[in-house]
C-alpha cells in the first residue's frame, strides 16, 4: 500500500548506541520518531580529502547538472503547492466478495511479527493476487491525463477489482476512506483520491493493493500527466532503476540490509534523496507483516528464505527527505515541497534469486 508501510510494528533498533521504539501507527502514518543525524569529524586527514576528491568525477558533474536543473525549472514551472480537494464516500463492496479481517474497524492493523513463507498453493494464490494487481495499476496508468480526477481514478480501480472477484484492500484499512493511493507530485505516498483535476505537468503515483482467494497483491508505479520536463523524467527512471537494484540483491539467505545499501548508492550517484521514513513489508494472507524493508542504509539484521513474500517500494526525492502528514493522518508530503517518485513490486524468495510476482 503506497509506501506501505511500516504502519504497524513495534520495533527498536539501536543507533549510537541508544535503543529506541517506533510505535506501530506513527510508522504507517508519518510520525517517525527517529532523527537521523551523521557524526563529523572535525580532523579531516589529507587521506580523506583525496578520496573525496576521488569520487568526484562523474558523480559531482551529474550533481552539477541536477542543481542547475532545479535552478532552471523552479523558476520557470513553479508549481502552487498540492491542497486538499473534496474526498467522496467510500464505493460500495458486494456482499459475495471475501473481505480482509480489518474491515469494519477503523483501528490500525497490528503488524504481524510473522515472516510469511508460502507452501505451493500458496504461492499459486500469490502469482494470482499480485498479477490482479499489476494489472489493475497498468489500467490505471492509461486513465492518467490532464483534468482527470484522482477520484475518478479510485472509481475505476475499485470497479476492475471487484469485477474481478476481489476486495480493494485498502479500502477500510485503518479507516482509510478510498479503494486505491494516488500521490501527486510532492507527496510521498498515502494519497487519498479526491477532487482534485490532475494537471500537465503533473506526475502520480497510483498504489494498487487487492486481496484475492485469502491473499494481498500490492504493486505501485509512478506515471506521468501530459507533457513533463527531463529532470522530473529522470527522477521516476532513476526510481524505478533503484527498485530493480534492490530486487536483484534477493535470494534465499541474502541479509536484508542488502537492500537498502543497493537502492542507496544508486540514488545518490543522482543527488537524489531516499526517505527513510516508509519501508516495505512481508505480505500474503496478512497485508503488512515482519519483515520491514529498509529503502536506505541500515543494519537490519536477518536473512531472506527461500518461499518467503515481501514489498520492496522506495521512494526518492529531488530535495528533502523530510515529510509532513495532513490532518487526515494519511497524506504525506515533502517538508520543502519538492516531488517524490515511488516503485513497488511484490516478489517471492527463490534459492537462486527473486520472482517479481507484481507482473503478467
């Protein structure tokens, strides 16, 4: 789901040497407690400045040419900050059509502290939810045109799923009102559909969750509104480039950490920031579970297994990394304004690597 989410875990990690807790609902909802800060010595060695001057090259001029880019187009394509548009009701479900556990309450989720790992049927029932999913999210890349709505986007979406025989799965999910996430521009993820005409120029990521047969399918992709500048192009490819970095660490016994070091050093290659703030997550029959999937660098310990299903979903940024949620505790957006791009594949496990199931 969107950045699905780290909504629900209960979790310390230790950093410089102090044990901290992430509460399960601030996580999904953007009030991550952690400040993370680097340590800087102030003795720079000779040895340290060479090296730095080292890695300049290719990296620095591609940093050059991205600050000049922003120059350029702040100035000349400034766009009015994303708003809030009239949300409509939630879109009625079939009584005949399995829904998850969650529905009817408006209380978030725990996260499960169960890795998921599959048998063969459940796997087949994985291939199914997940291939539902990709091709619903494609479906709605082709509806993504200037001065249409994002709610006419969750209309269609919701229809193709239950004509499927499938429930949205966000629909409900901790009292989110809408069938599907649409980001626009600076916000991050957890979009909700509203009102609000998209315009050219615009860039949208739609998060498709469905939950077929007893099982989640969850996939997302970045799209473009009519006419968009290069910089703004390069940064969804890069995106999209850093999510397949990721995948291609996985196989059975991979640490985890491996992840977010690949996504990390490709996006910095770019200047480009990666939030730290949403991670992935283990699905299957339960929507979020253990293990949560760190996009940046980190020392998240555990291995992956042979079987096992998660998202990886990274989202990048052209300047902070820094967030901030809207009232609706779901919408969250850049703190300096600047856009955000966001891919997610689910995939399974394999002795010699990773299947993306998110794909037909």
């Amino acid at each position: 789901m969107a950045h699905a989410t780290a909504s629900l875990l209960h979790l310390s990690s230790s950093i410089n040497g102090e044990t901290k807790s992430l509460s399960s609902s601030s996580q999904l909802r953007g009030n991550y407690p952690f400040n993370f800060c680097s340590s800087k010595n102030a003795n720079f060695t000779k040895k340290l400045v060479i090296y730095a001057k080292r890695l300049s090259g290719l990296e620095e001029a591609l940093r050059i040419r991205r600050e000049r880019e922003l120059r350029g187009s702040t100035t000349a394509t400034r766009r009015p900050p994303l708003r809030r548009g009239r949300v409509s009701q939630r879109l009625p479900v079939p009584d005949d059509i399995p829904k998850p556990p969650y529905v009817g309450s408006r209380e978030l989720p725990e996260i499960s502290s169960e890795h998921q790992i599959h048998d063969a049927e459940g796997i087949a029932r994985m291939r199914a939810a997940c291939e539902l999913a990709a091709r619903v999210v494609d479906y709605a890349g082709t509806l993504v045109r200037p001065s249409v709505t994002t709610n006419e986007i969750d209309k269609a979406v919701h229809q193709m799923i239950i004509d499927a025989g499938a429930y949205p799965s966000p629909l409900g999910y901790g009292g989110f009102p809408k069938s599907v996430c649409t980001s626009v521009n600076e916000c991050m993820c957890h979009g909700i559909p509203d009102s609000r005409q998209l315009q050219n120029g615009d860039i949208i990521n739609i998060d498709v969750t469905v939950y077929l047969n007893g099982y989640h399918g969850d996939t997302s992709k970045t799209f473009f509104c009519g006419d968009v500048s290069e910089s703004i192009k390069r940064l969804v490819k890069v995106t999209e480039e850093c999510l397949h970095y990721g995948i291609a660490v996985c196989r059975d016994g991979a640490l985890f950490r491996k992840i977010g070091k690949r996504i990390s050093e490709h996006a910095e290659k770019f200047g480009y920031g990666v939030v730290d703030r949403f991670v992935g997550h283990g699905i299957g029959t339960v929507f979020h579970s253990e293990p949560l999937i760190f996009h940046h660098r980190n020392d998240k310990s555990g291995s992956m297994v042979e079987g096992q299903t998660f998202t990886i979903e990274p989202i990048l940024t052209l300047g902070s990394t820094e967030c901030v949620t809207w009232e609706d505790n779901w919408t969250t957006l850049t703190a300096d304004g600047s856009l955000a791009a966001q891919f997610e594949h689910t995939i399974l496990i394999t002795k010699t690597g990773a299947e993306i199931l998110t794909t037909y």
